[in-house]
C-alpha cells in the first residue's frame, strides 16, 4: 500500500481524519459506507492516484476521527463533508460514495449544489423511495445488524480477515487487511445510523431536485444483496434528470470489492467528463 500523508480538520466541532494522495491534480472525495473508514478506498485511491488528487475522509464516529453520540443522519454526515471540502480548500471536487457515503453525497449535492462538480454513487440507501419500514421485522434485522457489528470488536485483526475472505472469496487481499481494521475502529455510537427513522430527517425529493451537478448512479443485482432495484434507480432519475445509471453485474452491495475491475472501467470513463474544467 502507497504511504500517502494524513491529517485532521475541525469541522462543526469534531476533529474529522483524512488521508490524501496529493498532487496538483483534480480533486475526489471518497466517502465510506457505515463501519467502513476512509482507507477502505486505498484500491481505489491507488488506481486514481496518477490521475486525481483522492480524499479520502473518515466520517465522524469511523476510522481516527471523533465519535459523538448522536449526528449521524445524512444531513450531519453532509455538513461534515462540506466542511472538510472548505477546510482543505477543494474546489468543486468531484465525490464519490458508497452506501451511507453515497446518501451523503446526495445529500450534500442537494444541500450545496455549488460544491460538488460531480457525484458518484455505489448503491446508495433508496430513502428517496419514502418508505421507511418501521415494522417489528425491520427492527429484528437492525437489531441482528448491532449484534453482528458488535461481536466483529472482540475478534482479532487475523481472525476477521480470516472469515471474511471465506465469506467472499472474490474479494482481493488488498480488500481485507482496511476492512478488518475499519471494524475494529468504529464506534458503537454509529449504530444509531441503522435507524429507519434516520432517513426520514430529509425531504429527499426536495433536497435531490436540488442537485445541478452531474451524477452517476453504480447499482449491482439485489439478489446479490444490492440495495437499488431498477424501480429505485429509475426514480431517482426521475428527481436527478441528469443522472446515469451503469449497471453491474454479479456484484451485491460491495460492489467496486466484488466487481473491481468493471467499477474502475465505469468510474474512470465518468470521471474525466469535468475534471478537464476542475481548475476553473
């Protein structure tokens, strides 16, 4: 792995980590999904590095960064990044999310239309879709979600790697060592992120009819565990006309860790459509 340097920004009253690849190159923004943290890119970071000037931010209560207990909803993770974008003066760099950093470039986007030049989006939560389960089942599988995630802090490094490349095989190695790491890292108080009532502290078609700036939707196959359906990626863009949608498949939810090489391609022919203007 590159040794790229590190640092930390005080951002709405929280000390927020990032690493960077440096360079006076186009700037992207890497936003990790939950329980991940911002090296959970380093493969990505790695194959934008010669191109890009890649950040990668550990959100609040991931990786180095510092964990309160509440602000967790995509409107606080949002400001966080806005604040990380001013603080290292970014201008206009392209983000790309997954999973919870996908809802929050969304909401960043449509929160701030004029800093974002571009988003990218790894299968994000469909809460645009305006159905919350709040159900007793809903809250059966996101209590065995804070189970499984706690029980991940009293494995070992080597014994999480260990399962998770039995678990997913096609997985690269560069893939485990952050993943492992990631896990054992973050707080307990984001779990509170696992709330479907998180979702509805936005307006989503308000705040996504907002979004001015180009966007790319990556979605995967559902029966794989992806979470955007056809039905989902097609209302979004119908609130995001400009949106593009890449499919691909024999990927579940982690999509660029199961499908590297094929996300790359679709990432990397996206890219270059703003970033000849990034210095303008």
């Amino acid at each position: 792995m590159a040794s790229w340097p590190a640092g930390d920004i005080e951002v709405n009253g929280l000390r927020l980590h990032y690493t960077r690849t440096g360079g006076a190159r186009p700037p992207v923004v890497l936003a990790h999904g939950v329980t991940d943290d911002g090296l959970c890119w380093t493969p990505v970071a790695e194959a934008l590095a010669p191109e890009y000037d890649v950040i990668m931010v550990d959100a609040r209560g991931h990786g180095r960064s510092d964990a309160p207990e509440q602000g967790y909803e995509p409107a606080e993770q949002a400001a966080d990044l806005a604040g990380v974008i001013a603080a290292l003066g970014l201008h206009r760099p392209a983000v790309l999310g997954h999973s919870m950093g996908a809802a929050t470039a969304l909401a960043l986007a449509g929160a701030y239309p004029d800093v974002p030049r571009a988003i990218l989006l790894e299968d994000p939560p469909a809460w645009w879709m305006g159905t919350w389960d709040t159900s007793p089942a809903s809250e059966e599988r996101q209590a065995q979600m804070r189970t499984w995630l706690s029980e991940l802090k009293r494995k070992t490094r080597e014994e999480l790697i260990a399962e998770q490349r039995a678990a997913m095989p096609n997985w690269s190695e560069a893939e485990l060592g952050p993943w492992a790491d990631a896990k054992l890292r973050f707080s307990p108080s984001v779990l509170s992120a696992f709330n479907p009532n998180a979702a509805a502290t936005i307006d989503w078609p308000a705040t996504l009819r907002r979004i001015t700036c180009p966007a790319l939707l990556i979605t995967a196959d559902p029966t794989q565990g992806a979470i955007v359906t056809e039905e989902s990626a097609a209302a979004l863009q119908a609130l995001v006309p400009q949106l593009r949608i890449a499919h691909i498949p024999g990927a579940g939810h982690n999509i660029r860790r199961e499908q590297f090489d094929r996300y790359m391609e679709i990432v990397c022919a996206f890219l270059p459509q703003w970033a000849a203007t990034a210095s303008s």
